[in-house]
C-alpha cells in the first residue's frame, strides 16, 4: 500500500460499473475499505440482494450508458445466501457473454467473480487488474458522446 | 398454503413530489479527510428534487440524527439519502431515525463514501470526491424511485437449538434453559465437554479442568429445559429466523442408551485395543469404551470400525444393553433461534513435520503435553519423553507453531503463550530440577492475572528467549533434539540440547466450522472461522436472523471469553425468544398479473419453492411468508411481470444510468462561499450543522 503515484491528470480514466449482492462481494468492498486496501477509483458499486437478481437489462444498461466495464460479482458457489442464487448467475452471465461479444465489445469489459465478505484484498486486486486491462484496450465504443 | 400475494401497487404515482434531503457524514476525518464533503453537499443540492443538504461530523451521533429529523420536518422531507459508512453499519439506525419522524424506513437511501471511497482512495482526494459525488447522485436518483413496504412479523417458537457441547455451548444453553426455554444441545461426540474436558489444568489460575467442567456438564445433563444429543450431528436446517426445521442424525452407540449403565464391564473384556483418541492417541481405549470417567452421558459407545465382532461384551453387560443391529436414528426439531458453538482442532503438524515434528520421537504437541501432564493420563501425570520413556530434565518449548507464520495461518493463536507458561509452570512445581526455556516471538499476555502468571513463571526460572527455531535435529544416539536459534534481545546464535521439545500448536478451524457454514449459509472470514455481524458491535450475531456463535467458531479464544460468549448469545436469542416474534425484511418479490404470462420460467428459480401457479388466473403467484427476496426469479421474468420490493428494475436502473454524467453537468459553477445559498433546483445548502458543537 503506496500512495499511487499518478497525478491527477484528467485523463480518461474507466469507468466500472460492479454488481454485488448484498451478503458476499458487497461485504468484500465493505472489508478492503476496513482494511485500507487502496485500489483506483474506478468502479461504482451497485448493490442487489443476491447476484440471481443481476438482469442483463442492468448489463445492457450500463454499457448504452458508458461503462468501459461491467463487474457481475456474488458469493462462491456452494455460499449463495439464498442456496444457489449465483449456480443462476453462472448460467444467465455465459448469455451476457455471448451478446456483449455480439455487441462488438472485447471480452476484457465484462467479468464474473466470487468474492466472499471476508475478500476485501480480492476485491481491491480485482478492481486494480480489472482497470489496468480496461486502460489497455480505451473507452468501450458505445459510449455515448459526452459522458464521462 | 393459499396466501395471496400482493400486487404491483398501480397507485403509486411516478409524478408524486419527491422531496429529497441529503446527509454527507464526514466521519470524523474517515471521509472528511479525503473527500471533500462540502463539495459533495454543493453538487447534490444542485440535482433536481433535492431540498437541502447538509454536512454533519457524525451522521449517526444523537446530533446527526437530530439534523436529519429537523431538516425532514423543515423542509417536508419524504425522501432521505445519507452518505456515510457502509448500510451494514448503520442504514438500521437511520431507518430507525426517519420512522421516527413518520416517514417509512424505506424511503431511506444509504450511500457507502467511507468504506467504498474514502478508505481505498486515501492518496485520490480530488478523484475520491468526484467518485463520492457520482455515488451520492446514483444514491438520490434511487431515492426518487423508492415505495413505501411494510416489515412483517413473523411467530418465534421458544425453543433453541445449541450445536456444540464445549464449555461455550454448555454456557448457552444453561443460560436458556434458566430462563425457562426448552434447549436442544447438539454434541458430535459421545459425550459432552469439548477440549475443555482434555485440558490437565487451565490458566491463568492452575486450576484442574476437569474439575470445573465436570460439575458444569453434570448440571447441564440434570436441567429439565435441556436436552442433550449427544453422538449427533445436524443434516438439514430449513427455514428462516423463528421457524428453523432441524433435521439431526443419532449415530449408532451400538447399544442401548436407556439400559446402559456406563459401568464398563463391556470394555474390561473387549479384546481389541485401539490408540486411545482422548489421550492424543498415547495409551489404548478398548473398541466398546466409555469415553473418560467423566462423561456425560456416562454411557458406553462402540466403535464399529474396530470391533471383530467377538460378541465378548453382550456376554459381559448384565443389562443387555448391546445392539449389534442398531443404525443411524434421525429426529426433526423446530426451534427459533440457532447457536453455533462448534469449536475447533489445533493445528496438526505432522503433515508439514513442523520442527522434526513426526519425525523425531522426542518432539510433541502442547495437547499431547497436556494428556502426560493429567494425572488420569496415559502417564499417571508423568512426564515422560516417546523415545526411551524417560522424564526429561531439558524441556523446550516452541511458540506459535501453525500461527504467526504465511506458511500456514498469520493470526495469532492467543492461548498458546499462556497455555506454554502454564505447561512450563505445572512441570516445574512437579519437579523442580527440570530446565525449561520458551522460544517465543512475542509473550501476549492481557487479561486479569495473565501478565502475573507470566512474571510467575520467570520467578519459578522458566526461562524466556526469544526467537524462532531455525534448525531443529535429533541426536541419533541419545534421542535428544538439539535446536538452532538466534536469541534476537542478545543478537547471537544458539546452540541448545533438550531431552523433550512441545511445540505450541495454534487454534484451527474444525470441520464442524464448514458444515455449518454450509448448513446455514454464514460467511466465513479469511482465517477460515465464521464471520460475525460486527466484529465490535454485534459479535455474536451473524448475518443470518436468528443465528449466533459462541467460542472459537469464531475465530481463537480462550476459556472465559468462550464462556462470555456462551452467555452473550443465550441473551442475544432471548430477544426473540421472549418476544416471541421477530421483524423480517419486507423486500419480497411481487408479480404483476396484468402481465404475467403464466410461462412459469420463475417456479423453478426459485430456491424456496415460494412460487406457485394460481391454476384458475394462469398466473405465478408469490406466497410472501416463503419468498426470501433474493430477487432472482424476477431476473429471470421474460414479461417483467416480476419485480422485487426495493430492488425494482427501474429502482436499480437508476443507479446504472446515474453512474454516467455528461460532462457539461460535470463541473456545475455554483457560488460557493460559506453559508446558505439558492440551488437551481430551489434547494440550499445548510452548513451551519457541519460543527455538532454548535447544534441546538
């Protein structure tokens, strides 16, 4: 943990867009803040009560808005609160897959992770190689003109 | 069940004035110090709907809150966001704060600038305070979109279920079973007790474990409230906080418990004889044993994995109590709150053959220790080294083995250090021409009479280095282990030779800590042991209504802060038990039947079998005592038919557009000088609440 060294230049930076359900990667957020683990400020977390209740609406939303990239994040399998919430997410996210590929986005602006409360080094890891990867590829192409 | 579920409300009008108010919280200088709060408090005045902001040094203090009820009474508030720490530390007590106040606690919007922003931007201020704006916008546009719901009760039934009959467990259910609600004690064992009961003496006192724990495990098995299962594991748990269905395996005794008398005749004449477990494997049990002399239930157990079948034991038990035959029995309870006391094991270091340990005779664990030290031991509470079976006059002992340590856990055990003192202290008095020296990292010693029983321990001339063994060998020829060490207070390497070396195993997780974990759906923190709600507040609550740990399930501790535990659930579930009733989430989900099409994709989503088809509408239905509003059938919903209190899809949607900005709103120009000004929206910002010194 090191003050980062990039000035505050303006440039583009991503914009993350992180679904987490409440019991699991929401608490992993909670816990790299308790434990200081710096990570760029990039992503803007979105809490839902299990990560079943992610629609792809909310995905598709996202990216028609400007996400560079969008986080689909839960419990690990077999820790779902609600038993098998994330087995549906597993499923419902191999579709995302496909149609943000249709979309003609790379496959660096979407991902699917397990992060327990506990997690929070996970989290901020994630969060870290996640914008790097983003900062490689740019600014997703459907972003709209003028939204930062 | 026939309940009909509620209907998406058609009244609620998307044109209703939302009228929001916005809390930054600086916390102190937790976000004040990074993010620029007044800055935050001027962009949100600006955003449509919002009548006043305001910056307070603590949101959640009595002042805080009272700013919040001023300002909804004030300005008619009906929507409230609060920017602060995360809602799992405080969106309770603001629901509690805007209810007051008339408002529904769900009109309140709790925005994370603390945990997710200002902790993990610490070197980012600007970055940090644009991300806390871009939140606090996200946070109001929900706000706008959020409908009233109603919490429901639902019936406690007074019974509690305690997993675990270690001095923690027994602790709680004592306290209940005082109280006078029924308790079910579960223990995986033959008998009650835990590793208390193989403990030789306990410290920081010396006392005789046994002793203690004995007459406590005799009162526990006397209490008509409890009723003890013991050699019984939990299978299933089914339902919710209040109404929890638990299905429990009783394992096969091979005998009749009613007729058994615990007298043991059985095991005089088994002929088998096995490496006696509660001994730490030294000396023998017989394959039909009664587990140690104080058990309870006194009652003999037959291990089947190492019975020949010689029948020797029917022959010898005057009350026919054996049963060759018998097999697992299952029993169904139902109670309304659960306790989680399921222990743990100490750490093994045999497989990484930590020090030569499993390698070298001469090298053994503190439990091990602590079996030789009893007087009803192996040994008769002789010390004496595997090899040759000699006393030792060179002991050594190693601190934090397994703990401390990235090759296998980095906590801190916090018993071994006392648990070595005491050990060291014990052989010590029992013979004094011994030599002992502890090779230790740091000595933590805190609590009451720790720190004298350490000082004691050096006036008895147990001697104190430290440092961490680098090399530790075995004399091939006299069994003695010769260790390597740098002193690191005298800066020098040394040299030493004991007769005996006792490695001081740390506290691990147990398998029982899995099982629940899977069972009831806790979270596990990154030592491996279950997580609690709050690790200051709520530290034996779990995220799970209705569900509590008590000792070491969560996370090392020593004896009275397990029984501290013990206690402190007993009265956390008194709670509800005593109420009888207990407040659950309203956040369900609800279907619109206006557009359901009755495709019954959603039923088999659904993990609790909440939705059913109404046969006669052709539609799904929600039955809301079952649904646990997780919201994933409504994901699922190809009509939107579905939706979920709360988590509405225009609700979130909301929050996904708001991520965004265009830039031209980006840097908004408003004055900002100190004092109260007029938003384009109509709203101002309030600062003179920003000092709670100045409050009224």
């Amino acid at each position: 943990m090191s003050p980062d060294a990039t000035p505050d230049t303006g440039k583009w930076e991503p914009k993350i867009v992180a679904f987490c359900c409440n019991w699991c990667s929401y608490g992993g957020a909670d816990s790299a803040g308790m434990g200081r683990f710096q990570q760029p400020p990039t992503a803007r977390i979105i809490r839902v009560m299990c990560s079943g209740r992610i629609d792809p609406i909310h995905v598709f939303n996202a990216f028609l808005e400007g996400a560079d990239a969008v986080l689909v994040t839960g419990c690990h399998i077999g820790d779902c609160h609600y038993v098998n919430g994330n087995d549906k997410t597993k499923i419902k996210y191999k579709f995302l897959e496909d149609v943000v590929r249709e979309l003609g986005l790379e496959k660096e602006r979407l991902y699917l992770n397990w992060i327990s409360a506990s997690e929070g080094e996970k989290f901020a890891n994630f969060i870290r190689d996640v914008t790097e990867e983003v900062k490689k590829i740019g600014p997703s192409p459907l972003k709209p003109e003028g939204v930062a | 069940m026939n309940e009909v579920s509620d209907t998406v409300n058609k009244d609620a009008s998307p044109d209703e004035d939302k009228r929001v108010g916005v809390f930054v919280c600086e916390c102190g200088v937790n976000i004040g110090g990074v993010v620029d709060t007044h800055a935050v408090a001027d962009y949100a005045a600006a955003l449509p709907g919002v009548l006043v902001t305001s910056v307070n040094k603590f949101t959640c203090s009595d002042s805080g809150q009272a700013d919040i009820q001023q300002k909804i009474k004030e300005h008619n508030l009906n929507r409230v966001v609060v920017a602060a720490c995360s809602p799992k530390t405080h969106e309770p007590t603001f629901r509690a704060c805007i209810e007051e106040m008339g408002l529904n606690q769900y009109f309140l919007e709790f925005v994370n600038i603390r945990d997710h922003c200002s902790w993990i931007h610490m070197w980012e201020k600007e970055k940090a305070t644009e991300k806390a704006k871009d939140l606090v916008r996200m946070g109001i546009e929900r706000a706008k979109l959020l409908e009233p719901l109603q919490a429901s009760e639902v019936p406690v039934i007074d019974k509690a279920l305690v997993v675990g009959a270690g001095v923690a467990g027994m602790q709680a259910a004592l306290d209940l079973a005082d109280m006078g609600f029924k308790v079910y004690l579960v223990e995986k064992e033959p008998s009650i007790g835990g590793r208390m009961a193989r403990f030789d003496k306990v410290f920081p006192t010396n006392d005789c474990s046994i002793c203690i724990l004995g007459p406590k495990m005799v009162e526990v098995a006397r209490n008509k409230n409890i009723e003890i299962m013991s050699y019984s594991e939990v299978q299933e748990v089914d339902g919710y906080v209040g109404n929890f269905k638990v299905k429990i395996e009783h394992k096969p005794r091979y005998l009749d418990v009613g007729k058994c008398t615990g007298c043991a005749k059985c095991s005089e004449v088994c002929p088998v004889e096995v490496p006696y477990d509660f001994n730490e494997g030294f000396g023998t049990r017989k394959a039909i044993y009664v587990p140690f002399p104080q058990a309870v239930p006194l009652r003999a157990v037959l291990d089947n994995d190492n019975c020949i079948n010689c029948k020797a034991c029917a022959k010898a038990c005057e009350s026919n109590a054996i049963e060759y035959e018998q097999e697992s029995a299952y029993s169904e309870v139902e109670v309304g709150v659960i306790i989680g006391a399921v222990g743990f094991k100490t750490y093994d270091p045999a497989p990484r053959a930590d020090y030569g340990y499993g390698k070298y005779d001469n090298i053994i664990t503190a439990m091990e220790f602590e079996r030789l030290l009893n007087a009803a031991g192996p040994t008769g509470g002789h010390i004496v080294r595997p090899s040759d079976c000699k006393e030792p006059i060179r002991v050594g002992f190693v601190n934090c083995v397994g703990s401390r340590d990235k090759e296998t856990n980095i906590y801190c055990s916090g018993v071994c250090c006392m648990y070595t003192i005491k050990n060291a202290q014990l052989l010590k008095e029992k013979r004094p021409e011994t030599d002992h020296t502890v090779m230790y990292i740091d000595i933590r010693t805190p609590f009451r009479a720790y720190e004298e029983s350490y000082n004691r321990a050096r006036n008895l001339g147990v001697k104190f280095l430290r440092g961490r063994p680098v090399e530790v060998k075995e004399d091939p020829e006299t069994g003695n282990i010769r260790v390597r060490v740098e002193d690191t207070l005298a800066g020098e390497m040394r040299n030493l030779e004991f007769d005996l070396l006792v490695l001081g195993t740390g506290v691990v997780p147990n398998e029982g800590i899995n099982r629940l974990q899977q069972l009831l759906k806790l979270s596990k923190a990154t030592d491996g042991f279950l997580m609690e709600a709050h690790p200051k507040l709520r530290p034996v609550d779990t995220t799970i209504d209705g569900v509590y740990l008590a000792g070491v399930a969560s996370g090392p501790k020593d004896i009275p802060y397990a029984v501290s535990q013990g206690s402190a659930c007993a009265g956390r579930a008194t709670i509800l038990l005593k109420n009888k009733k207990a407040i659950t989430e309203g956040i369900t989900a609800v279907v619109n039947p206006d557009v359901c099409v009755g495709c019954e994709v959603c039923i088999p989503m659904c993990p609790f079998q909440a939705i059913k088809m109404d046969e006669q509408a052709g539609k799904a239905n929600v039955m809301k005592a079952l649904c646990k509003g997780c919201g994933t059938c409504v994901a699922a919903c190809p009509t939107g038919a579905l939706e979920q209190d709360h988590f509405k899809n225009n609700q979130v949607i909301a929050q996904v557009k708001n991520v965004f900005r265009f830039e031209e709103v980006a840097s908004p120009d408003y004055p900002s000088g100190a004092g109260t000004h007029v938003s384009p929206a109509g709203g101002y910002v309030d600062e003179s609440s920003e000092d709670m010194g100045e409050q009224t």
